[in-house]
C-alpha cells in the first residue's frame, strides 16, 4: 500500500521504508535492457571550482531544472524548496516578499528589514544579503545547491548554518530556448520563458523572463479597505551577454523584480486554546479586518563574472551591485475593532494593530577576486579579496485603524552602514592515490554604524526622539579542514570540520518601545560562532543506477543571535544565547527502480537545544499557555529546541513514464514533504507549536517531439492540508496558514 493512503504510516519511517524496497543489485540487472537508464554526474560549484558531488566533503542537496519546473508549478515562490531537501526549511511572515532560510535548525525568525540570517543566499555568484533580496524568483535556472554546514572560508560571513546557490543558465553557442504558459485555480496565470544563443563569433546573450498573477482567494468579510487577499501580480527577468576568448571570459548579468500584492494575511484568535488546531468554523477563506494590506517590491541589480585564464593560474573578478524599494503593510491584529469599542472580533481584539515597514533607500556592493591554481599535480589551491559595502534606510510606520481613512499613527527610522571585507585562501592535496585532503582560512573585519530615530510617536509607545546610534566592530578567523577518502571507484567516505561566523547585528523598532528604555529600545547582538564537525558517505550504486549521501553531523554555538519577538509589551530585542547545539542526520538517495521509474528520497533529523540557564524572554501577550517556567515575568528558554527547526523532515519524489512512440512519453510525477512539528517561537507554548505537515503534489503529462513539447495537468497541496504555520503573540491567538491547493494546466515548448 502507498504511504500517501494510510494515516496510520509514520511519516519518521517513511525514508527507511521506501530505502527497503529498492531491489538488490542482482534483482536490477536481471531487469536491465540492453540499454539501462543511468543516473548522469551532478556537477556543482560547492567549493568554487566545477566538481562531481560525490567528490567534495559538504553534505550537499543539488535541485536540478526539471525538479524545480515540477516544484515550481502554479505560481509558487522560493518557499516550495521548504523540506523538499534535507534539513532545510523555509518559512515568512511576509508573504512572497522576505523568506527566512533554516539548515539544521539554524535561522533567524526576525521580521525587521535589518534582520541578518544565517544561511548566506548566492545567486550568481553575489551574496544576496539583503533579506528581501532572497525572495528573487526562481526560473530558467541551471540546478540550486543546498550545502548543509558552516561555509566560512569560500563563503565568508553570515554563513554558519550553510548557504544556498542559485546558478541561472548561461547563455551558449547554440540557439535555444523555451517559452512555458500554464493556468489555474483563483484565475492563476504563470508564464516564463528564454531565449539564447550567439551574437558573433566572441558573444552570445540569454534573455528570460517571468510573469506570475493570481487572483483574491481570501473574501473579506468586513467593511475595511481591502475586499479580499492574497492575490499577486509579479514579474522578473534577466538579461545575460557572455564573452568568451582565447584566455579570457566575461559573464554578465541585469535582472530586475517586480512585486505587487498581499502582505502575510493574519488571522485573528484562529488557534484553539490548548494546542495548535483551528477554532471551530474556520475557514481559510474568509476573513474580518479592517486594515490596509498590500505588498510592493522592486529590486534590480547586475554582475560581471570575469575569469582570465594564465596557463598554471586563473584569476576571477565578481562584481555585484543590488537595489531593493519595498513597502509592506498589514492588518496585524488580525480583525477588526477593539474589546473597548461596541464591535469587534474575530473573538476578543484587545487594541487594534496595523503597520507597515518599508525600504525607500537601499544598495549593495560587492566586489571579489579570486585566484585558482591549475596545476596538474597533487597540489591545487585558491586564494582571494572580498568587500561588501551596503547602505539601507528604513522606515517603520503604524496606523490608527479604528479612525476613518487608517491614517498615519507613528513613524520611525532606521539607517545603517555595512561594510565588510576578507581575505581568505583554500588548498587541497592528494595525500594518497585514496586520500585527498582539503583545508582553508579567512578572515573577515565587519563594521556597523546604525542609528535610529523616532519622528512622529506611536499611540502608547515611544515619544519621539533619537538619534540612538549604535557601532559595531567585529573581525574573525574561520577555517574548515576536510579528508575523501576513495574506499572504492564508486564509495567515498569523508569527514569534515568548520567553523563560521555570523556579524553582529543591530535592531531599533521603536515605536512601541517602553519610554525612557535604554537608547530608545535600540538592541545589539553580538557575533556568535559555531564549530562544525561531520562524517559521511558518498556513492554509487548498482552501475550507477543509484546514487546514495548519507551525513551525520554536531555542531555547537557560542553566542547565537536569537530575536526576542513580540509578548505582551509587542517588542522585537535581539539577544545572544550563551550556547546552542544540534545533532543529527542527513540521508539523500535516487535511484531507478526500473528503466521507467525514478524514485528519491530525502531524510533528516535534527536535534536542537539552546543552553543558558539565565536567558528568558517575554511570553505572549494572552490567550497561550507557556509551558517553561516564568522568572520576573519572563520565560526561561533553557533546554527548549530552536524556533522553526522540524527534528524531522522527509521528502520523495517519483517518476513514472511509458513510451508511447519514438520521442513521446506519457509519465506521471508526485512529489511529497513532510516536517515535523516547530515551535514558533523561542518559549514553549502548545498554541504556538505548529503541527506536522504532509503537502504533496501530482502532476500527469505527455511529451513528445522527443522532449520539445510538453502538456500536463498539475496540483500542488493537493490533499489540501491546512496548516497554521507562524503566529503573532502580543494580542491574542491570531495565526497565519500555508498556501491552498492549487490545480492547473501546463505547456511548455522548447527548442
């Protein structure tokens, strides 16, 4: 029996039960044809140099271009990778606008347009720092790279739990392309396509484009400004020129992003007392507020890629330049009135809430060299320069909306400058003709220069004030030391330490800090390192027919950056955690059970736990039950896993096809993920504490013109599982919900 079809499976086991059905080496070959399918190399540029996966000591997830149009389907953003690799989760309060990256339960769950994150975001090559710069699209991209684990030395800062690579395609010498049109549930369009190839004998070009809408799913029930939510109109595209001649190349890069939509919808007291499932009579698609919501979004930016080939060396100049406008606001209370004025709800709206947070001034500059040894020997090394340098203005806004019009109710700003620079240097050696070794170090010197001021004063929050000015100075060595040992032509083994760091970072939401509050209520955190150690597997199996990763890692914190968000006074503080540690494992296979199924699976256990006995952080403002112990009104988080870290996460991935003529298939592909229960939260509280989810989706397609064209019906959610995944806690139970099914039709044409 399918998994998918009893409740009564566990979802922990479900890695361990398909992992047994696969059949023995012996049972494949008396299946094989003459010609058996066979799984091709994964390239990826993990440690900055083109290399097969089995070969480099990270435990690394790849996603390549037909998994991720599958994943992708109906208009879905950067959250669809949620769970769908080991050990990462991905999660927003902000809706498509600001996605917030976790690998091994490492994240940060702050909402502040200033919040740093611990998993780094590399598109092309240039970090993507900026939080609302992680949400581009994703679309004509060659393969993702998930690497699990501190990625200090090649990667720098703000990379402790790992990072995420986005590699678009290049541009080529052959003509090419693909335009893809698909339609679906809530009037849902999605369109992407691509073209490419050359313009002379020296240049070609590749121009993609996206373009996403959907209309209202959410009615609103109450006579406020907005009649419905959680519609979007999006669009993006990238423009890419490449040079290549005898000893030189050049790649670059223009893209931009347009967003207009809904902000994170929240739901008022939908949580039921006592645990995380709905109030009765909920419905997902209605709702009651009476604030302004919208969400709008423009980033732009561009790179140059150069490499410069000198024979023994390489030398490799990235240059990136970002900008992000943004402007974001949102009902907050979740309803409409007050518990003092002769109306109100959904259930109990002790004040009414509504802000809006926005980026009216923002660049990014950053700038590396890099050189690369080509030696045909037992020695290889890379060395190089790296500045960041970012400018960011703030500015966050409150609303009154109980007077006519919601008008303006307080106003802050925040300004900061970011600059950072590295110097960093890597090797690797073949120790034994089974043996290669590989070590690195950097060091990195970050300075902040923040300050904040409140212009006009919320209603019970700060007077208006400030500057408060705040100054960081932070320099750090970082380092990873590594071994593959080859057991066999196709088993390797490894094992790795590294460490990593991320800056301190600065946090001034002030408008409903208390007054007279230290600087204005104006918080700092300082750095926090982690110190990495893993060992594992890599192999091919069964003449390639299967591929198996398989990790098991520790890691330990000092000074990890957590975000008190929230309670009762509606406060965000950043703090530092004396010591936090993880364990656990990461399992990735695929395999063709037969020539016409391909079949993988990914597993995942992590096992946090933050340790500082004095630290306590202010519990919900009411209506929860904290279950950790309460000094001086504030709860005492020792021993309590971290916010947003599912211990596990499993997912799979299956692929069916029948020929039914030269060049034509019929093939069906369903996808599921699941993940643990979370806590939302750094106290422990049931109401807060999101329950496990199983999303899965389906799609049934037939191609032909050996893979030219393509037709499928698709469906994403599609048992559609309602989940409360985030909460707001200063006011009452108000909560926020996954996205709903979605059911569509797809062509896709290539050529």
């Amino acid at each position: 029996m399918s998994p998918f079809r009893s409740s009564a499976v566990r979802p922990q086991r479900l890695a361990l039960a398909l992992a047994a059905l696969l059949p023995p080496a012996g049972a494949l070959a008396q299946e094989a044809t003459d010609a058996p399918a066979t799984l091709d190399a994964v390239q990826v540029t993990a440690q900055r140099r083109v290399e097969n996966i089995q070969d480099v000591p990270v435990s690394i997830s790849s996603v390549g271009a037909e998994k991720l149009d599958v994943l992708g389907s109906g208009g879905s953003d950067v959250r669809f990778l949620s769970g769908r690799v080991p050990s990462l989760n991905i999660e927003s309060s902000y809706g498509r606008a600001f996605p917030r990256f976790y690998i091994r339960g490492l994240g940060n769950t702050d909402f502040d347009l200033n919040a740093s994150q611990p998993v780094s975001l590399i598109y092309d090559e240039v970090v993507q720092e900026s939080p609302l710069l992680k949400g581009f699209p994703v679309f004509d991209l060659e393969r993702i790279e998930v690497l699990r684990g501190p990625q200090g030395t090649l990667f720098g800062r703000n990379t402790p739990a790992g990072a995420v690579k986005f590699e678009s395609a290049r541009p080529t010498r052959e003509l090419d392309g693909y335009g893809q049109i698909a339609y679906g549930s809530d009037d849902m369009w999605n369109f992407e396509g691509a073209i490419g190839g050359p313009l002379s004998e020296r240049w070609s070009a590749r121009a993609s484009a996206l373009y996403q809408r959907r209309d209202d799913g959410v009615r609103n029930t109450h006579s406020g400004p907005n009649d419905g939510f959680e519609g979007y109109d999006e669009s993006a595209a990238r423009v890419q020129f490449l040079y290549e001649g005898e000893a030189f190349e050049a790649l670059l890069n223009l893209h931009r992003r347009d967003l207009n939509g809904t902000a994170r919808l929240f739901r008022a007291n939908i949580i039921a007392p006592g645990g995380n499932r709905f109030v009765p009579g909920f419905d997902r698609e209605r709702v009651s507020v009476d604030g302004v919501n919208f969400s709008e979004l423009e980033t732009w930016g561009g790179s140059a890629r150069l490499r410069w080939d000198f024979g023994s060396v390489s030398l490799y100049s990235i240059s990136g330049y970002e900008s992000a406008e943004s402007l974001n606001r949102g009902d907050i209370d979740g309803g409409y009135g007050a518990a003092f004025l002769p109306v109100s709800g959904p259930g109990v709206i002790p004040f009414a809430s509504e802000s809006a947070d926005g980026l009216p001034d923002h660049r990014q500059i950053t700038q590396e060299l890099r050189l690369e040894s080509n030696y045909p020997g037992a020695f290889n090394w890379q060395a190089g320069l790296f500045w960041f340098d970012e400018r960011i203005t703030i500015d966050s806004f409150n609303y009154d909306s109980l007077a006519p019009g919601n008008p303006r109710a307080g106003h802050a700003v925040q300004r900061q400058d970011n600059t950072a620079w590295a110097v960093f240097a890597s090797a690797e050696y073949q120790a034994a003709d089974k043996l290669k070794l590989r070590g690195g170090v950097r060091y990195t010197q970050d300075e902040k220069d923040f300050g904040a001021s409140v212009l006009e004063a919320a209603p019970f929050g700060a007077p208006a004030g400030g500057p408060y000015a705040v100054s960081t100075d932070a320099d750090n060595v970082s380092g990873d030391l590594s071994a593959v040992y080859a057991a066999s032509d196709d088993v390797n083994l490894f094992a790795r330490v590294a460490t990593g760091f991320r800056a301190p970072s600065i946090q001034g939401r002030l408008l409903f800090a208390a007054p007279g509050a230290p600087n204005g209520g104006v918080s700092t955190a300082g750095a926090e390192k982690v110190i990495s150690y893993e060992a594992g597997i890599k192999a091919d199996l069964w003449d390639k027919r299967a591929r198996l990763g398989f990790t098991l890692f520790r890691y330990d914190v000092d000074d990890q950056q957590i975000i008190a968000v929230g309670g009762g006074a509606n406060i965000a503080t950043l703090l530092n955690a004396d010591r936090t540690t993880g364990q656990g494992f990461e399992l990735d296979l695929e395999a063709y059970l037969t020539d016409s199924l391909l079949v993988t699976v990914g597993s995942s256990y992590n096992d946090t736990e933050i340790k500082d006995a004095a630290l306590g952080v202010a519990p919900c403002g009411g209506g929860c039950t904290v279950t950790d112990p309460i000094v001086g009104g504030f709860a005492r988080i020792d021993g309590n896993p971290l916010p947003q870290a599912p211990k596990w996460v499993h997912n799979l991935t299956a692929r069916y096809a029948v020929a039914l003529g030269e060049g034509s298939e019929l093939y069906v592909y369903t996808d599921w993920a699941y993940r643990g229960e979370v806590n939302f939260f750094l106290y422990e509280s049931p109401e807060f504490r999101g329950r496990s989810s199983l999303e899965g989706g389906l799609r049934i397609g037939y191609g032909w013109n050996y893979g030219g064209y393509d037709l499928a019906l698709f469906g994403r959610n599609i048992t559609d599982q309602t989940r409360i995944v985030g909460g707001i806690d200063f006011n009452n139970l108000t909560g926020f919900v996954n996205e709903p099914r979605t059911w569509g039709v797809e062509f896709t044409a290539r050529f």
